[in-house]
C-alpha cells in the first residue's frame, strides 16, 4: 500500500509542477490539497 501512496505522490508533485508552470494558481491550490491528504496517508501508513 505504501508503494502505491508513494507513486501517487509523484503524480501529484508532477501535477502540481505543472500547473505553477502554467499560471494556474486557483487549479495548484486544489492541486496541494490533495497532495496534503495523501501525504498524511502515506504517513500514517508508514507509521504501522
């Protein structure tokens, strides 16, 4: 499962990347929201 967070996290680092490339401040916020709830998963996971 942590494997699968942490791949996850790559995407979303890579989406979020992107995305303050491109300007698109309002799309990175929702962006790192995300990235906060599944960097709390991944921790919690690896905190088992």
């Amino acid at each position: 499962m942590g494997t699968k967070l942490f791949m996850e996290l790559r995407r979303i680092f890579a989406e979020l990347a992107s995305t303050l490339i491109l300007g698109k401040n309002k799309d990175a916020a929702d962006i790192a929201m995300t990235l906060s709830e599944k960097s709390r998963a991944l921790a919690e996971e690896l905190a088992k």
